[in-house]
C-alpha cells in the first residue's frame, strides 16, 4: 500500500497502532477495499495518492479545507499529528568487551555465558566490559585475574586490534589481551574451565571469538619475548 495511501486512511478511521505493524496494515487494506467497491482500482488509487500527496500531507494537512474533515477520526480527535505513530526504533548500544586470553601451558580459559544478555549459552574467554576500546587500566585486570586465575603472578604478551560485530541493536567491539599464566590456577569458577588451544574449535563460541581464532592470534606465545602490564 503507497505511504500516502496509509497516511489517509490511518488518520480517517484512527488506526493508533504503529502504521509498520502487520495489524495496522491490515486495517489499512480492509478500510481501503470497503471504500473501493464500484470504482475503478487504478482511479481509486491514483485518487487517493493525489489527496494524501496534495491534501491529506504528512505535515501540516489541510484539514480547514478537507472534504472529509467532519468525518476525520484524526481531525475530530486532535489526533493528526500523532497519526499514523511509527514503531519506536531500539538506539544503536555500542559496547566494548576486553576478553582476556589466559594462557597457562597450551590451555586457556574459557567460561559458558549464563546470563540475560547475548551470546547465552556460548562460550567465550573471560573478559571485562568498558566504555571504550582502550585497555583496562592495570587495576581492574589485576582484580580479574586474582578472581578468575587466584593469584595474580601474570605477565602481559600482547593485544590484537579492535574488532567488531554488529547484533540488532548493539554493536560490539572487542580486544583480545594475552597473559601468561605461570603457576598452576586455583579451581575454576562454575561456568569456567581450561581447555587446549585447539579444542577451542569445538565449541560453541560468538561470531566475534570465531573470527578471531581464523585470524590465528590464538598463540602459545611462551618462548617470545614478554612484557609488563
Ligand atoms: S481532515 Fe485532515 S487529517 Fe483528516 S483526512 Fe482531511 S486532511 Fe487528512
């Protein structure tokens, strides 16, 4: 149905459901295929653009002058510039995941997503979430570390660059950060546990972390050279 077409008919019978909803196009074409009836298609078409294009506009309508006014839902109830509502559109949430690359011999650690957020179910690396795609500062990597490895005896490797996946509604971008693990790590958490590099394959992970093992930076990196946090 053309957008004039809509815009007509919503404001005549008062549809207040967002005018891109299934239901209200529906009405749109029910409303439209009583008042056709004895008129030729293309003429009732072509008439109706022209009064919604001409008369019946998306700002400023001219109701004073409307044969239709009397009748006009949207008119009668002050309702012509809520008339046709449009669906509110989710802003674009841009988050920022740090995911830590724990390496301690050829396992890294990993942990199943357990919450109402996405990726439930998948598994990712451990990680911390900022507002922005610069390392998180020496503190709270310390913080993470004691919590997830039990002590915080690690040594810094290497960063990749940012990367991102576009989800409905949010935007994510990620870093991956490397650290050396040299003592054996208490027990995992529930939800966590180490496993061999290159099992990591196996299992189910987001697009974002799949991406990054195709790029190879998943590496054993303990005989090159280390650096501090
Ligand atoms: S009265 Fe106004 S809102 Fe109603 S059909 Fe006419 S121009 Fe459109």
């Amino acid at each position: 149905v053309d957008g004039n077409v809509k815009r007509l008919v919503s404001r005549f019978i008062g549809i207040k459901e967002p005018i891109d909803k299934p239901r209200a196009h529906e009405l749109i074409r029910h409303q439209a295929s009583l008042d056709i009836k004895g008129v030729s298609p293309a003429i009732f078409n072509q008439a109706i653009m022209n009064f919604g294009a001409l008369v019946c506009k998306p700002r400023n309508p001219s109701c004073n002058t409307c044969p239709l006014h009397l009748k006009c839902y949207a008119y009668q109830s002050d309702l012509v510039n809520v008339i046709p509502a449009k669906s509110k559109t989710k802003a674009n949430r841009l988050r920022y995941f740090h995911f830590l690359v724990l390496h301690y011999r050829d396992k890294v650690l990993v942990e199943q997503r357990n919450l109402k957020d996405i990726w439930n179910g998948l598994y990712i690396l451990p990680y911390l979430e900022t507002s922005s795609g610069r390392k998180p500062v020496a503190k709270s990597l310390t913080q993470k570390l004691q919590h997830d490895v039990g002590y915080d005896d690690f040594q810094f490797h290497h960063s990749s660059k940012i990367s991102s996946q576009v989800l409905s509604h949010q935007t994510i971008h990620a870093r991956f950060h490397h650290f050396m693990i040299a003592r054996k790590p208490k027990p995992s958490h529930k939800h966590q546990c180490w496993v061999n590099t290159s099992a990591l394959g196996t299992l189910a992970k987001p697009k974002i972390i799949v991406d990054w093992i195709k790029q190879g930076d998943v590496v054993i990196p303990w005989k090159t050279e280390m650096k501090t946090p």
